[in-house]
C-alpha cells in the first residue's frame, strides 16, 4: 500500500482490507504514537464535511503529525477560479499526503494522476468514501468477531446512498453473506449491484416494509432517507416515518445485533434508541478515527 | 455489368472504409482526424446499402491505420469493413472490433463528473462491447449506447 493513493474502496483487495483493519485494531490499543513525526498531511475540502474531516485531523494528531489545509472552498483560491488542476501540482508541493473532499465525481482519481504525493479520497460526490467503507468493515469484525456468515440489512436511501453501495461491494468479496435491503420502491438497490451479487452466488431480499425479518439480522446498516430524493413530495411525507427505527422495534432482534449508521442521522433513528446497547453508531464514529490512523500510516509507510 | 457505375472513384494506394452507415460519416471523419490530413480523400454517402439502408464509404489514398486506431471507429460504425489497397487491388480485408479501453473520443454522460468540468483526456474501461456500455476510470459511472456522445 506504500505511496499508493486510496481512491474507490475497489482498488484495494480483500487482504489489504484485512491489513487495514489489524493495523486498525493495534491503533485502537494504543491511539497516541509519534509516527508522523516531520511529516505534513494537507486536508482539502472543497465541500464542507465535519466529522469525516475532524475524524482524518484526529488521526493525524494522533500520529503526532502537522496539517495545513482548508475546510470549505470559500477559504481557498477556487473562488479566484483556479483550477483542481493546479491546486493539486501546487498543495502536493508542500505536503506528505493529501485528504480531499470533493463535490465531483472522479476527483480523486484525477487528483491521484497529477499529484507527487498520495491521494486518500475523502468522499468525491456521489462515487466514493473508502475510508468509510474500511471503518464500517472495521465495525462490523469488532462487534462480530468476523466477516464471513453474516446477515446485513441496509435501510433507507439504498439508490444514491455511496456508502451502501460501497460496503456492499467489499463485503461481497467475503463468504456466505446475506444482504436484505429495506427500502421504498423510489430508492432501491440499483440493478448493477444486484447484478454483483447474483453473479457472486450471493443471497439477497429485497423489503419494503421493517418487519420481524430484522430479527434475523447481524447488523442493521441504516442510512437517512433524504426529502429531495423524491420527485413527489407527497410520496416523501408518506414513506418518511416508514424507515424510522424505534427501540421497541429491536425487541426482538439477536443479543449481539448491532446498529450501524455512517452519520449524520437527522431523524431516521430515535434518540431512544441511542441508550440501547445495540445502537453502535457513536463507537462506529469513534473507530473511523483508528481505521484512518491504519490507513495513513499504511500508504506512507511509516509501519 | 453496364448497368453498374462506380460512384466513387477507385484509388491505388491506401484504404477504403466501407459499411460506414451514412449518419455516422462525420463521426468517423472526426474521430479518425480525416479534417486534418493533406491526402486524397473522397467520400461518398447516402448510398444504397441493403444491410445498412443507407451507407456511406470513403475512399483514402495512402493513407494506413494501425488497428488500435481504427478500432476507435467501431463505436459509431459497428459494421464497417476496411479493404487495404495496394496497386489497385485489395491486398487485405478487416473488420472492426471496439478496444477494451477508450481513450478520448467520448464523453462521459454523468454530468458531475469531473472531466466535464476540468480539461481532463476521458479514459473508459468497455464492458460491453455489443451493446456498448463504457465505465469510467474517474467517476465510476456507466455511459451506455443510447446517450453516448462523441467529442471533437
């Protein structure tokens, strides 16, 4: 993974996952250590991110590392027009490594070619966050034990959400996983990951409603369904409160079921559930910022 | 024989693109750069053909494609049929296959796509060649047949 840029979560194999989250897992033991040391890791956000970005600054931090950087383009000299282009020759004059964010999709690929340094994609559009990915892989192994056998139900906006998408695409490089997704019939899981799974020999069902099928689940994997997504309003106030989990629907679900949200939540899980020992976002949070101590450590190969 | 005319006049040297259909002529003209070379060239369009119903052929003198360029044509003209020429006869005949990977040439449909917002060489990966369906390399998305479009 030496000077080799993170872009889509595609370019890495399933044992370089599984590097990451061992990697992630000694971080987690012992967070504070002096391996970025001299080194300088500039954080690019064209588009404002709170947490992903606090999460990389944490880890950098952490590591004992310098950042320069800019967290929203207002701050930067996009607004003079510059192009990524030359944003990009430049700033990778002047750093160890580069964090971006960026509203288009394909900017970090792009960004990979022309930079002297390596790229980690922080979330290009609608396409990719492979550090999300890496933490909710990470999540899942910790609260598991495993990656193989499992049972994940994806919730909510399964049409543009990149982070189901994505998780689906690595969990699919492991053994005997079930998907089942719930989702309203404007939102589905796209037909080209359909078409993945199908010919991987995975299973998967597809719900409309939340039911007692969850008690089957080893993780709930909820995202927000967003009003915008809706060509009729209408149809968005009916199906809004349809994907809204509530403690009581956990009731029976395993005792080591956990729920997973990439966050920001708005309203789609209730705050009641947030005391339930199977509500496990704020750790999943938390471990984001280990996995990304894994990961730029990696690529700069300081371990 | 009488009744048949060449409409297109024959040449010594170089290649002949047949089973080119005829709304496809200018894409193939601007895909291969035919507006920029000083050679003989004569094209002939809105032929009868039976496959094609309309064809269109072009005729070009000393003038040799490698395949990999060529082969850049098979987007827009699937069917066409390359005769080389060498002292008034067809020396060779060849068809056309799409490349594995396309670079330039078209343009990628997703318009949040960073390389329709920065001076950036497309690059496809073809995943389809039959009914042509190209990702690509930077956003990921699928540009399909129906919505492709040619640069240049």
């Amino acid at each position: 993974m030496k000077n080799r840029s993170l872009v889509s979560i595609n370019d890495y194999s399933k044992d370089e996952y599984l590097k990451i989250l061992d990697l992630a897992e000694e971080f987690e033991k012992k967070p504070v250590r002096e391996l970025l040391a001299g080194k300088i890791v500039a954080t690019l956000f064209f588009e404002p991110s709170t947490r992903t970005r606090i999460s990389f600054e944490s880890a950098v931090n952490r590591l004992g590392g310098r950042i320069v950087g800019f967290s929203d383009s207002n701050s930067s000299s996009v607004t003079k027009g510059e192009t990524l282009y030359d944003t990009i020759k430049i700033v990778s004059n002047y750093c160890d490594l580069i964090v971006m964010r960026h509203p288009l999709e394909g900017s970090a690929r792009f960004a990979s070619e022309i930079s002297q340094v390596p790229i980690i994609n922080a979330g290009d559009g609608a396409n990719q966050h492979p550090t999300q990915t890496l933490l909710d892989l990470y999540s899942i192994r910790k609260t598991q034990g495993r990656l193989d056998n499992i049972n994940i139900f994806m919730v909510g906006d399964l049409k543009y959400g990149r982070t189901v998408h994505s998780l689906l695409m690595a969990m699919s490089k492991f053994n005997k996983i079930t998907f089942n997704f719930i989702s309203p019939e404007e939102l589905k899981m796209p037909e080209e990951y359909k078409i993945v799974l199908d010919n991987l020999g995975l299973k998967y069902y597809e719900h409309k409603d939340f039911t007692d099928i969850v008690s089957e689940a080893d993780i709930i994997y909820m995202t927000r369904v967003q009003k915008e997504r809706f060509s009729d309003p209408i149809e968005y106030e009916k199906t809004k409160n349809a994907y809204i989990l509530k403690d009581h629907m956990l009731v029976n679900t395993k005792p080591g079921m956990k729920v997973l949200h990439p966050l920001p939540r708005v309203n789609e899980i209730d705050p009641c559930v947030d005391e339930n020992p199977k509500a496990y976002y704020f750790t999943q949070a938390l471990n984001g910022v280990y996995v990304r101590q894994a990961i730029i450590s990696s690529i700069l190969g300081l371990i | 024989m009488k009744d048949k005319i060449l409409v297109v006049s024959a040449i010594k040297d170089g290649t002949v693109i047949d089973h080119i259909s005829a709304k496809s002529l200018f894409k193939v003209i601007s895909i291969l750069g035919l507006d920029k070379i000083d050679k003989t060239i004569t094209f002939g369009t809105n032929l009868e053909s039976k496959k094609l119903g309309r064809k269109a052929i072009i005729k070009l003198s000393d003038i040799f494609f490698k395949d990999k360029d060529i082969n850049k044509i098979a987007l827009v003209a699937p069917d066409a049929k390359l005769n080389i020429i060498k002292n008034y006869e067809v020396v060779e005949k060849k068809v056309v296959e799409v490349p594995d990977e396309i670079t330039g040439i078209v343009k990628c449909m997703n318009p949040k796509c960073i390389t329709n917002s920065e001076k950036i060489v497309t690059k496809f990966d073809v995943l389809s060649k039959k009914d042509v369906k190209l990702k690509c390399r930077y956003c990921e998305k699928i540009t399909d047949q129906e919505h492709m479009e040619i640069l240049r």
